[in-house]
C-alpha cells in the first residue's frame, strides 16, 4: 500500500479533516496543512480535531503540519478546503511548490468576491499548469465522519485525475461518481448554500411540506438557469452535485447555511445568527455575489432578491414571502419549453 504517494489536504476545518482521514485510513499517508501551529500539535498528540470535530478519531498515518513546503513535497494529489475568502492567498503560496503533474482538487463552495470566481477558476489563474478537478456533493462532514453511506461527484476534463480521486476516495461508505461539467458541479455546490438560507428561514417560520417542497423545487430551477446562462450544463443539476446536495443542505439542521436562515426566521440580525453559529456560511457572501451578477446579467431569480431583502435589509420576511407568491408565473421545467424573452 506504501507505494502509493502521500496526499496533501489544505485547510483543516471539518471536511478537510474528514477528508484526510478517510484516505489515512485506507493506509495513505496523508499530510494535513493548517495554518495553526497549536491546533496541529493537538491532532498530532491526541488524534483529534478537536475544535471541529470532537471525538472523532484520528487515524495514525494522517500528520498535521503548519509548513506548506513539507505539505506538498512529493505528493500525487492536493485537495483545497480552505474558505473562499483565503483560497487564493494560500494557493498563491503554494504555487511555486507545486508541479504540474499534481492533481489539485477544490472542495469549496463558494465564490471570490470582488472576481466572481469559482474556486477552480481561481486554480487556474495562480497555477496555469496544473490539472483541476472539484469535488461537489451532499456531504455533511459529521455524517461522513461517522462513516454513513455518502455519494460525492469530482468534476474535471482530465480523465486520470477523475480515475485518481475516484481510487483515493473509495471506500466502503464513500462512493465517488465522475463528471466532466466542472462549471456545474462546483455551481451547483455553491448556490445551493443560498437557498439553504431559506430553508431554515421557512422552517423557523413553521412552513409545511408543501412549501418547502416548493422552495427547494423553485430553487432548483432558479439556480440551473443561473448556471446554464454562465455556461453549466442543465442535466448536471438533476445530479448529487445538483439536486442531490440541495437536499441535504436545506433538510439539515447540521448545515451552517440553514442555521443562518434559521436564526433570522427566529427574528436575530445576521450579524447575531453569524456570531450564535461561532463561523460565517459560506450561502451569505453566494447570495449577495449572486444578486449583483444575476442583476447584471439580467437573469430572473425571485427567490435570490427575495432573500437579499431579508438578510441584508431586514425585510420582514412574510411580506417578502408573499411578494414571491405574485411574481409572474413562468413554465415549471425551465429546459421543457422553448424560452421565450420575457
């Protein structure tokens, strides 16, 4: 099993934790990077995270690190779970301690403000010659942690990488299924942390099946069209980077982005819920990076401006809810019907 090289993970939060001891279980050598030097001589000496996930084990082939160089000496694959707000940063430091026959494979949700670039793009600026991939799917850290049946995709063009990560990964709860529509899948891992705002915000409000039912379908449509328009593939959303990841996040209380519109159905400012969740969701930068470009674009997205006015504005949220049930009534299947210019 040694002859297989050693994994790098960057980012040492709850799924890049889960991530890197799934591998050193499997008997890899895995090195986490975190920039916390306290933090890395806890996992080193008591095999536990404790901080993101508390009494969870460990496994002994897996070693923290706070010094990158050592990180990603001679490594065949480097997964990025670092929050979209300091990826770039810490890929730039990298950059020039990578080669380009590693594999580097996002698993961040979110967007740069200030660019509007997914993650990926942003591996592409700061490493031209590297070969991306992004992995994307319903995948609650805790849950993985606890070794319950999980399905994740990775999306890349480069068929070897996809092969690659597949055989890292697989495990026997761990299934992980390959697409070549990167733009789509990391978009669809991305957006639907919007809707899991609202989510939580209907379910505070005590809103029945009907109408959750309804949102998630509504934001399933509003989000494929979103994508499509910037050049995903529509098909890409009735998969488990699509349809399958917004389930879980805006069903789950566990999901950061539900406790948010949780917390403001219950009345709080963002800036209480934020400080009650102890972490920023990544869904409250998305919806206000989403809303400028959605505007810009001119693409229609109810549920997003609708949101926007409740989180950012402190709309009430009943008179949002309502002003969305007298939108224009448009087709049900966005790709069904020909498009007609509204």
């Amino acid at each position: 099993m040694h002859s297989q090289p050693p994994v790098a993970v960057l980012g040492g939060g709850s799924f890049g934790t889960v991530l890197a001891n799934l591998m050193a279980e499997k008997g890899l050598e895995v090195r986490l990077w975190m920039r916390n030097q306290a933090a890395v001589d806890a996992i080193n000496q008591t095999r536990c995270n404790e901080r993101y996930l508390p009494g969870y084990t460990l496994a002994p082939t897996l070693t923290a690190t706070t010094d990158l160089a050592q990180a990603l000496v001679d490594v065949e694959a480097v997964f990025i779970a670092i929050p979209s707000g300091a990826f770039r940063e810490v890929l730039r430091r990298a950059a020039p301690m990578l080669t380009p026959e590693q594999y580097l494979i996002s698993t961040t949700k979110g967007i740069e403000a200030g660019t509007f670039c997914l993650m990926s793009q942003v591996v592409e600026q700061e490493c031209p010659q590297a070969r991306v991939g992004v992995l994307s799917g319903p995948n609650l850290a805790k849950e993985v942690a606890q070794k319950q049946l999980t399905a994740t995709v990775i999306a890349s063009a480069d068929a070897e990488l996809r092969e690659c990560v597949q055989k890292l990964l697989h495990t026997s709860y761990f299934r992980v299924y390959a697409s070549t529509d990167s733009y789509g899948v990391e978009l669809g891992g991305t957006l639907k942390n919007i809707y899991a705002i609202a989510a939580g915000l209907s379910a505070a409000l005590g809103m029945g099946e009907n109408t959750k039912s309804m949102l998630m379908t509504r934001s399933l449509a509003e989000m494929s069209r979103f994508a499509v328009s910037l050049g995903a593939n529509p098909f890409t959303f009735l998969g488990l980077a699509g349809v399958g990841d917004l389930i879980v996040t805006c069903m789950s209380p566990l999901s950061r982005n539900y406790r948010v519109g949780y917390a403001l159905g219950e009345g709080k400012t963002l800036d209480q819920a934020v400080a009650a969740l102890g972490e920023v969701a990544e869904g409250v930068n998305t919806l206000r990076l989403v809303k400028e470009k959605a505007e810009s674009l001119d693409i229609y997205m109810p549920l997003v401006a609708g949101l926007y006015e409740v989180v950012f504005n402190h709309a009430p949220v009943k008179e949002v809810a309502r002003g969305m049930m007298l939108n224009v009534q448009s087709t049900d299947v966005e790709f069904v019907l020909p498009r007609q210019d509204s």
